[in-house]
C-alpha cells in the first residue's frame, strides 16, 4: 500500500514557513521518501497568509494535492483559513493559549509552540523550528534527521543560533512522544537514496545554463524569476560568470545582447511585464542575428497583476512578440528535468541558428521544490557554433551575414579576426552595411525567418505523450502541468495525455499524429482564453473538444483537476 501524506505549513510572511518546508524537505528525504513541495506566498513582507505545503510519498510524486493531512497554524487567522481543506482524520496543530481559542474540536493538537520557543531560546522567532520538531514526532522520524537538517539550513548561522533551533525542536519533538492525545504515525524508512538533488524550476534552469557555458547574465529582479539570478550569483565565482542586475529590463536585454555579440554565451529572465520592455531588444537580436536566451518566469497579468502567483497567460504573447517576421524559439519546460536539459538545448540551439530562444516557465514551477536524480552531463552536450580562435586570424573578406543555403552565416568573434565587423539594426547587405534595396531586403527576409525555420523544423523537441492511440480521451498541456497531467492519467482509465515543452516552431505533425485517433480531446491550462486550444486548433486544424481553465493565480492540483475531468466527461 502507497505511502503517502501531506503537510501545510501556514502562517504570516516572514514566520519562516519556507524554513520549515526545507527542513522537512531534507528530512523526509533522509528517510528515502520522494516529494514535492510548494509555496504560496502573498506580494508583502510582513502579514498576510502564506503557506508551505510538502507532499511526501514512498513513489515518485510529481503535483500537489488538495487538502493536507496535517495543518501547522502558526497563526489564528491560519485556522480559519485553511481548516477546510484538511482529510478525513486530518489534525490542525495551534497554539490554542497564543491564538485566544477556548474551544476544543477534535481536528485540534494543541501544542504551545510559542511558550516552548521563549523557554528554550527566550524568542518567539523560533518557533518555525519548535514546529518542525512537532511534525517530525508525528510522523514517526528519527529526531538525529532533524538535527542533521537545522545544522545544514542555519550552516551559515552561529554555532549559539544552531544549538538554540536544535534544542527548540527537541523540545516541540518530546511534546508530541509524551502527549496522551496523539499516537505518532510511523514513517517506513526505506533505504538512503542513491545521489540525489533538490531543486525547484528556477535553481534548474540556472543550472543548466551554468552547464551550458552561460558567462554573462543580466536582469531587473522581477517576481517569479529572481532565483535564477540568485543561484547564478551564488555559484558566479566559480564558474566566472558576470552577473549584472540591471537598472531595468530595456538595460538588461542590450547588455545579453552586447554580450553575446562580443562572443559569450548570454542570458537574461524575468517575468511578462518585464518581458514587454525587452520587445524591442527581442527584435534588435533578430535582425542582428545575435543569439540570445531569455526566461519568461510567467505569473498573472495585465499589468502588475499578481506578482506572486502563477499563471501560463503568455504563450500567445512570446510566439508573437516583437516588431516584423524573424524566426524564434519558444521551449516551454514542465519538470525540474526539463528546466536543466531544454536550458542547455536553448544556448545551443541559440548559437547554431543565431536566434533568440526564450524559455516559458511560471511561479509553479519555479518555485516547486521536487527529488530528482543527478543530471546526466552527457545528455547535456554543450556545442559551440563560432568559427574557432585559431581559425579566424586567417579570415578575409568576411561577411556577417552572408547568404548561406541554411540562413546562418558563419560567425566571427570580434578580436579574433583581423577584419572589422559590421552589424546593424537597418536592413543591411551580406557585409552589414545599411542598405534599402528591394531585393536584398527579400532574401534577408527569407534568410532570417524562412530558411532558419525550415532547419528548426528539423530539430523540433518532440511532445511527450502517454497512451497515445489507445486513450478515448486525451488531456493536453504544456509547461508546469505535466506532472498533474501524469498523475491524473493514471487515475482516470482510458485516458491519456499529450505535455508540449516546446510550442514555437509548434511541432504540429507529432502533435497530429499523436490526437488523430482519440474520441475526446481537453487542454488543461493556467490562462483564461484557452491559448493552447487556439494554437493547436490554427496549426493542425484539430479542435479540442473542451478547455479545463484555471486563472485564479493558483495553480491547479490533483484531487480537483481529477474532479473537473470527470465533469467534462
């Protein structure tokens, strides 16, 4: 029988309820238990209800669920809140003396959290770890996991501060093993996982890029993307990559773009806002034919929106972006897995065809924390396409942007051919000079969108698809809903699913060939127009039967996906 349980942790910003979450994330994986951990957390410092959750399961688990089986209020307004999305037999555990609740119900576990922090470390600032020793002992963990797991998440603390956050915790743990109220469930430890990483969507992609050779990286901090910048700064020293926060995002871009022009490898991320100022700098790559990687972090528009939660809202928007026809590559990654490997594609397939690529993700996936294996390296091939430093002393004549039968020219670093280089945001000639001639502009045309298409075609990442040909009804998705599309297949039979983590150049013969027989088609997505449906729709003439759309600024889970399924049907 599956083990499997999920814990919420809630409270106000800036209680600590990530801390927790990344204890117990390293504790249950210990244990050799799988997760998936997410947060939902609103656009302030202080106040407010913002949440942990963590999934924890003895199988690969791959979403969120509904309700959790465990509640930790670390404030009143926390068990108003959430108390309706607990399990049967589920428990809330509250500071009944701290919250001035008098009642009693039987969901409640009361454990005075506060009293135990002031005690044992004189601060109320302790008790995310009091509950994280709480939780520990109900769900039956070995308290050295704990201990281990507070020296590794405060290892940058004081040896006073770790002493003081184990102790707190040891106490929150006793609490539990002697209460008479509450028996402690017992976890079934399975043997330590083999090596092993925990990552979300953002610390993924900046890893790939790390791996793809990426040694320039400028941005304006923009909410769900801010991460990639922070891991990337974090290992910059090593790996000597510049890392720039820009004054804003028109900044950003040029300097990717200048960067990149000047021979290394470049990025930059931010989320849709920010992405509106880069149109411009997006077209200025095109027609100078400068590869460049751009992260669309999404989250709810127009406008500011909302600037904390997730949304897939820009698909239409990143397929189209920017001033007249070039050719792009829009990659939509839907695993952690994913993140890496299609960052690492996207610098390659960059620099081979001299494009922007841009990578779509959103505040779901980049902020959900899951157990995977170590990256393979080899699958993650880095390919440079520039002609060699040895080789480019011995270049004449050089063109830019001569016309090749493929659409890219040969590309010469500059410094490393003895000859001037010209670019230019003008149409130009083969030489880079600016030129107005009616037929040059044709086959510059051609050569940027049609020719540079037409090879793209031919390196297409290809859908992902489960019980293609045998499911009456298939789901489709793209980006973060491909582990919800995963495990709710699994659940309703005769059902299938299609997950595209590429959408522009859309891959429609795959996508066809892979609908064609079934009886029923729905998109599953986080946007309120239904952007898949229409793409499918204009590219492969099939039209979906329905659209499951979710615009909230949640994402969806499981156990409500699984429900509104059914209701379709």
């Amino acid at each position: 029988m599956q083990q499997e349980f999920t814990i919420k942790i809630s409270g106000e910003a800036g209680q600590g309820m990530q801390t927790i979450g990344q204890a117990l994330c390293a504790i249950y994986r210990a244990c050799g238990l799988n997760i998936f951990a997410n947060q939902d957390y609103m656009s302030r410092i202080r106040g407010g209800n913002n949440f942990f959750q963590l999934r924890v399961a003895d199988t690969p688990v791959y979403a969120s669920r509904h309700n959790a089986d465990i509640l930790v209020a670390l404030d009143k307004a926390s068990v108003d809140i959430h108390k309706a999305y607990l399990n049967t037999n589920g428990r809330i555990v509250l500071d009944k003396k701290k919250f001035g609740i008098t009642g009693e119900q039987k969901v409640f576990f009361d454990v005075p959290m506060y009293a135990i922090a002031m005690e044992k470390a004189a601060s109320e600032i302790f008790v995310n770890s009091v509950a994280c020793g709480v939780l520990a002992a109900m769900t039956g963990v070995e308290f050295v996991l704990v201990a281990e797991a507070i020296k590794a998440i405060f290892r940058d603390k004081s040896e006073e501060i770790i002493k003081k956050n184990i102790e707190v915790a040891q106490a929150g743990y006793d609490f539990v093993a002697k209460s008479p109220r509450f028996e402690p469930s017992a976890i079934k430890k399975k043997d330590k996982p083999a090596a092993e990483l925990l990552l979300n969507g953002n610390e993924a992609i900046a890893l790939g890029a790390i791996r793809a050779g990426c040694k320039f990286y400028s941005a304006y901090p923009m909410t769900p993307s801010t991460s990639i910048m922070d891991t990337l700064a974090h290992y910059a020293r090593g790996f000597n990559i510049i890392v720039e926060q820009a004054e804003d995002e028109i900044a950003a871009i040029n300097m990717v773009i200048g960067a990149s022009f000047a021979g290394v490898r470049a990025m930059t991320a931010t989320s849709g806002g920010g992405f509106s100022l880069m149109v411009e700098g997006l077209s200025l790559a095109a027609m100078t034919e400068t590869p460049v990687v751009i992260v669309d972090a999404q989250r709810p528009a127009p406008a500011t929106g909302f600037p904390t939660r997730t949304e897939q809202g820009d698909l239409g928007f990143l397929i189209h972006a920017g001033h007249g026809e070039f050719a792009r590559l829009v990659y939509a990654p839907g695993t952690i897995e994913e993140a890496f490997y299609l960052t690492v594609k996207a610098f390659n397939m960059a620099e081979k065809y001299q494009i922007p690529v841009l990578i779509m993700t959103d505040q779901y996936l980049a902020d959900s924390y899951r157990n995977i294996g170590v990256f393979d390296t080899g699958k993650a091939r880095v390919i440079r396409y520039i002609i060699p430093k040895q080789d480019s002393g011995k270049i004449q004549n050089y063109k830019r942007y001569a016309f090749t039968e493929s659409g890219v020219s040969p590309r010469a670093i500059p410094s490393w051919i003895n000859e001037p280089i010209y670019a230019d945001s003008d149409e130009h000639t083969e030489e880079g000079h600016i030129t107005e001639d009616a037929a040059v502009r044709i086959e510059m045309v051609k050569k940027r969108l049609h020719r540079k298409l037409s090879g793209l075609g031919k390196e297409t990442e290809k859908p992902t698809a489960f019980n293609a040909g045998k499911a009456d009804v298939m789901l489709v998705g793209f980006g973060s809903t491909f582990g919800l599309l995963r495990e709710v297949t699994a659940m309703i039979k005769k059902t299938g699913f299609l997950h595209l983590s590429q959408l522009w150049p859309f891959p429609e013969k795959e996508t066809l060939r892979l609908l064609k027989t079934a009886k029923r088609i729905i998109t599953v997505e986080n946007n309120a127009s239904g952007q898949l449906a229409g793409l499918i729709r204009r590219q492969t003439g099939i039209k979906p039967d329905a659209s499951i759309l979710k615009f909230d600024g949640r994402p969806f889970d499981i156990d409500t996906l699984r429900e509104e399924i059914k209701e379709e049907l």
